[in-house]
C-alpha cells in the first residue's frame, strides 16, 4: 500500500503529523485550504524526513464562493502518482474534496477521524455533511470512539471500521505532566453557524472577564472578518493574534477552564482534565459530556450561568474519552504500512 495523505487546515496538518513519524512511505497533497500553513509545510518537506517522498499541491483560484472553487480545483487537479490508496481527515472542504477525487479514480479511501455525528446538517455546517458523504465512500473507517464505530455501524457504512482514538492527541503527550490549574480562560470563538451571533457571544463574555477580574481571559482572534470586525466589544479580555499549535497549548495545559466552539479543543482539553464550555447547539464528540469534561452551551443568554456553576466545580477525574496518545502506531499497524 502507498499512501497519499491529503491535508488542507492546520487541525487536519496537526492530526496527520503524528502518521509522519510511524509511516514508511507516503506523499502529501496541500490543498491550500489554510494558506498560512505553507511555510510550515515548506519547512518540513525541506527535511531529511521527507525526502523520498512527493508533495502535490492545488492551486485554488481566486472566487467569491471559496468552497466551490476549492471543490473545483480539488478535483480538477487531484495528483497522478503511483499511490494506490488516499487518506483523508476530518469534515473539511479539503476532506471531502479529495475523498470524491479519490473515488472518482477508484482509489482506495482511509478515512481518519470517522464517525463523529451530529445528525444536524445545520449545526456544524458544512461540516456534517462533508463526515457522512465521506465515510460512505470509504474502505477504511478509523473511529476515534466506539460511539463513532456504532454511528457507523448503524449507518451500515460499507467500509471496514476500526477504533483507534484521535490522533491529535499523541502531539500532547510532552504536556501532560506541566497541567496545572491557574487563572486563565481560554476562548475561541469561530465556527460558521455562531457568526450571526458572534457580537452576542463576544458582549457576554466580555460581561464574564467584568465579573471575574481575579481571572485573565484569553482570545486568540481569528483572522475571519464575519469575527475579527467584533474585537473591539471585548474591551477587558485579552485578544491576541492566532497563536501556534504549540503556543496554545502553553495556555491550555495552565488554564482554569475553556469557552470554545472548536472540536479539536474538545479532545484536547479533555486530555488534559480541563472543562470545556462548549459554545454550539450540540457537539459530535458527547463522549465528553459523560465523562464531565464538557459543559453544553446553545446560547449567549446561557453563559453567566454556566460559566458560574462550571468555575465553582472546573477540575475533572476521569480518563479522557477520546484516546491515549498512541493513536498513529495503531493506525500504521492496521494499514500494514
């Protein structure tokens, strides 16, 4: 088996990283997705690591529907290599692009991170939708849960299905035993279906860093103007640019608790026993609302209060639901590779 690993955002870069460091053969395809990560990737195909192996890229045209013409140009310009299987990640654009280039050309589809569901194509959108038309096509489901393995299942989904954990969770493991508990709360705010209320999201929690001056609240903005064009309501929060992967997880590993809509920091606070205030109407890793690690949020008007109950009572004892770390040596045994 030859793989093409496909990536476009940094979370897709991130949870693909660890695969590089157990696989023997493999080439890449960027689609561009993220386009601030081509330096990074530049940097790493540079290296001795990298150097028996192809990197494909796309070249999106510029167009005022950018999912579009990234579906386009993805499909358009799917590589021809002597890979005979192609891996993808997530419910991105990029995601489900290069699955449909794959099987467009009857290639062989391993999908990482399958299963999550929220059987609402509203919420997260587009990203519902891209998760369950690509584990469709697969051949090779890799399920971060046995939740995930049984939305699967009960789908009848063709392809083979295996659990393996998340594998952003093995780029933590040199963090772990720094976790402590200070005074600060990460907050990111970014996903598409909060947009239209981002302003009320930004004016409570603003209204929180008011009422809990002992505490230092923390926002790394993201460069999207449908949020960045709110900044100025957080006037006694900290807002920061966008940090690296490994900057926030400085902040991560000493805060107090998160506020976030983002599902990468759902596995990643849980990891390390932090609470995650979830910011959305519903999430697709509930394995953590079990196991206390996440704290449900479907509104502004809810936050005051919960982010009350949760600051009294923010330490949590449980194994973290989605993973030990060793996810990429599983998966590279499954996939004999």
């Amino acid at each position: 088996m030859k793989l093409l690993l496909c990536f476009g955002t940094r979370p897709e870069w991130l949870k693909i990283k660890p695969l590089l460091r157990t696989l023997e053969k493999y080439d890449l395809l960027f689609t561009g997705q993220h386009p601030d990560l081509v330096t990074e990737v530049d940097s790493y195909t540079e290296s001795l690591a990298f150097k028996t192996s192809t990197l494909y890229r796309i070249n999106i045209c510029d167009n005022k529907n950018r999912l579009d013409q990234l579906v386009s140009d993805c499909l358009l310009q799917f590589p021809q290599g002597d890979f005979d299987t192609v891996l993808v990640q997530g419910d991105t654009a990029s995601a489900f692009s290069c699955a449909l280039g794959a099987f467009h050309r009857n290639l062989k589809i391993v999908y990482l991170e399958a299963g999550l569901r929220t059987y609402n194509l509203k919420h997260p959108y587009p990203e519902e939708a891209y998760r369950q038309m690509i584990s469709r096509i697969s051949d090779i489901n890799l399920a971060p849960t046995s939740l995930a393995s049984d939305n699967l299942k009960n789908e009848i989904t063709q392809g083979a299905i295996k659990v393996v954990g998340n594998t952003s969770l093995d780029n933590l493991l040199p963090y772990k035993d720094k976790c402590r508990y200070g005074n600060k709360v990460l907050v990111t705010l970014h996903r598409r279906e909060n947009h239209p209320i981002i302003k009320d999201w930004f004016i409570e929690i603003n209204k929180l860093a008011e009422k809990n001056p002992n505490l230092n609240f923390i926002l790394p903005l993201h460069p999207n103007p449908n949020t960045s064009t709110h900044k100025d309501l957080l006037t006694l929060v900290d807002v920061i640019p966008p940090l690296s992967h490994s900057d926030l997880l400085d902040i991560l590993v000493e805060c107090r608790l998160v506020i976030s809509d983002s599902g990468g920091i759902q596995e990643e606070g849980s990891f390390f026993n932090k609470k995650v205030i979830v910011c959305r109407k519903t999430t697709e890793r509930p394995e953590g609302k079990d196991t206390g690690h996440l704290v449900m949020c479907d509104s502004p008007a809810k936050i005051a209060g919960i982010f009350a109950s949760t600051l009294y009572n923010n330490t949590v004892d449980a194994a973290c639901p989605y993973g030990d770390g060793k996810s990429a040596e599983k998966i590279t045994k499954i996939l004999n590779c």
